[in-house]
C-alpha cells in the first residue's frame, strides 16, 4: 500500500485500449491510491465510453471541467493514456481556441507538484501547446516520433522517461511500465 493518501487522475473517452485502462483501474487502487477517471461531460451527469478493441462499456461520471485549482493541487498524478483518448479530447467547438482538455493540461504542468504521466498517443494532447513538451525529453509511440520532434520535444529511445516532473511511456502496451515507474515515483518521499 504504498500509495495511500495520493490522489491519481486519469483522462478518459472512448477508444480507451482496455488492458491499459483496466491495468490502472485496479493496480493503483492496490496501492492505496484514490483513484479518478475525468472527461468532459457535456452538461450529463454521466456518460458511458466503450474500449476500442473489445468495446468494453465503462461508465465515468467525474469532469476536469470547471475543476478549481485548489481540486486539482489535491492530485499526487495526472495520467494522459494511450489510444484515441487524447484525439477525442483535443476536440474544441470553437477552433479559434485550445481544446478544454488541452487548457486543463496547460493548468497540470502549471502545477509542479502534480505528476504528469503521458503514455503512447496521449502525447496528442499536447499538440495545441507544444510549449508543455519543447526542449523535454520524452518517449511515445513509434508512430509519434515525428511528431514529438515537431513539437520539440526530445525524443528518447527508452520504454519509460522520466524528466522531472514529466514521466512518458511509449505505448499501451508498455502501461505496466509506466505504472511501476510513476508508484515508484509518488512513493519516494519528497
């Protein structure tokens, strides 16, 4: 039980990659964690996402919408994951603005004392604020590279990086990985 007392948020929409999700729903719980899902809710007092590969129903009913930044300081991690969760969330109705989720990210890295953990394609969030990753070393999914060189980032070729405040994974599949990392991380005292 080496986490309790933290507080981990995870982004979440549909396309989640289930073995990633489902990994967190119960690893971080085991230890002790007090753990989140947050989406944007669209005015509903909740909403049902399915998983991409086996379209796996999970309910989430908590926002980072609107969340105070005295909530979101309570946070010990805040966890973008992998697959299409991050290009559903880069959404934004206005195009003439950053995209909520990516506003409440830029309010995350604000925060140095909240982890931020970003596995895979989540690193797609952080397209409409490339400033969150510039000059950082970072891993993410092959497929991304070049897209974190765009971004400029540092790419680097481990399946976990650590810069900081900042931990990268490089794919979903990695998501056991990046957990150990970050509980190793958040229960090493300060």
């Amino acid at each position: 039980m080496k986490l309790i007392g933290k507080k981990i948020g995870v982004l979440f929409e549909s396309d989640y990659f289930e073995n990633e999700i489902f990994y967190y729903k119960y690893r971080f719980p085991e230890e002790g964690a007090d753990l989140h899902f947050l989406t944007r809710l669209w005015g509903q007092e909740r909403i049902t996402f399915h998983g991409h590969e086996y379209k796996v129903p999970m309910d989430c009913w908590e926002s980072f919408e609107n969340m105070s930044d005295e909530e979101l300081r309570s946070y010990s991690a805040i966890i973008v994951p992998s697959g299409m969760v991050s290009d559903r969330l880069r959404y934004t109705e206005d195009v003439t603005k950053i995209p909520p989720a990516t506003e409440f990210l830029k309010r995350v890295f604000a925060e140095k004392s909240v982890l931020k953990g970003i596995i895979c394609h989540g690193l797609w969030l952080t397209a409409p604020a490339p400033e969150l990753v510039a000059g950082r070393p970072l891993v993410c999914h092959n497929n991304l590279i070049g897209d974190a060189k765009a971004y400029g980032a540092i790419y680097t070729n481990e399946d976990v990086v650590v810069d900081g405040d900042l931990v990268t994974g490089r794919s979903g599949g990695h998501a056991h990985l990046f957990a150990k990392k970050i509980i190793e991380l958040l229960s090493t005292p300060d």
